[in-house]
C-alpha cells in the first residue's frame, strides 16, 4: 500500500491491537482493489497496471491476512477468554460469530483466488467465472464491513482495556515471530 503523506504512521509490535487495527485497513484497500476490478473489468484483459493489482491482492489474501486471522483466533481471542469478567463474557459471545466470519471469509478468497489466478493465466474469464467472482467480493465487502466494525468498536476497545502490558508485550512477540516465519 502506498505511503500517504500526514497520514497515520503504521502500529508497532508494542500496541498489538493498533496493528490489528492497521490490518483492517489493508484489508479494505486490496478488498476494495479486487472488488473494482472484478466489478469494472468484468473478466475482461487487464491492462498492466490493473494486471499487477489484481496479483498484489491475492497475494495479500492468500499469504498475508492468514495471520492477520491467526493474529486474532491464536494470539488476542484466547487472553481475552482467559480474563473470565462479566463484560468480556458478554462480548466473547460475539467473538464466535468473529470466527465463523473468518471461517466463511477463507472459503471465500480460496475461491476468488482460484478464479483471479485463472484470470492472470488465461487473460480473461468466461462471463459466468466473472460474475462469480464478483457476487463472491460483493459478499466479502459486506461480511468484513460488518466484522471490522464489531472488532473495532467492541472488541479492540475491550482488549485494549482488560490486558496488561505482559499480555501485549506477548501478543507483539506472537505477531512478529508469525511474520518471521
């Protein structure tokens, strides 16, 4: 993603759920990328730079927002299950449905990456392939616009208030050592 000038600098590995915050943005440009193209071009031969778009976002997808899950399921849904209060109780309920998304999400981009990489491949995709393709994205910016706003106004909140700073020094540690990986 480019650098934008004043804009808000990237998270470190010490504020954890700032850079699971930074993520969601990520998440929204390459999603919003694969969702112009899929809906404007309509299978169609893609100029170089649309090419090499369509290709920085499936790679996104495919290798990097799997931690961006791992992150979340592996690294910060298990400490805040841990911490056992009455508001976290309530709001873990909500984290179920959190997984499920992600779950649904997955299935979601293997599919959308089947058909860009037949895309790139062949130079275009049947007219059936494409609609496909974009009733999938459709379905995607919905699922993640109502995802991103409960992790973000319920649970990054919520986290950010009940860990300590053992907990998000460990968090960062997990963060970065799946990155290295």
């Amino acid at each position: 993603m480019p650098v934008v000038i004043g804009g808000k600098p990237e998270s470190h590995y010490s504020d954890p759920i700032g850079l699971l915050t930074d993520c969601h943005r990520r998440i929204e440009g390459f999603l919003g990328a694969l969702a112009r193209i899929a809906s404007e071009d309509r299978g169609g031969e893609l100029p170089a730079d649309r090419r090499a778009s369509l290709e920085a976002a499936l790679k996104y997808f495919r290798e990097a927002a799997p931690k961006h899950t791992a992150d979340e399921e592996k690294t910060l849904f298990p400490r805040l299950r841990a911490c056992g209060s009455a508001d976290i109780d309530a709001m873990l309920a909500k984290v179920q449905s959190l997984e499920h998304d992600h779950a649904r999400a997955d299935l979601a981009h293997a599919e959308i990456d089947r058909l860009g990489q037949a895309w790139l491949t062949a130079g275009t995709l049947p007219e059936e392939d494409a609609a496909r393709m974009t009733q999938l994205l459709d379905e995607l910016v919905l699922l993640y616009r109502d995802h991103i706003a409960l992790e973000e106004g319920a649970v990054f909140p919520q986290a950010a208030a009940v860990l300590n700073d053992a907990d998000r020094k460990a968090m960062g540690e997990e963060m970065a050592a799946r990155r290295r990986a």
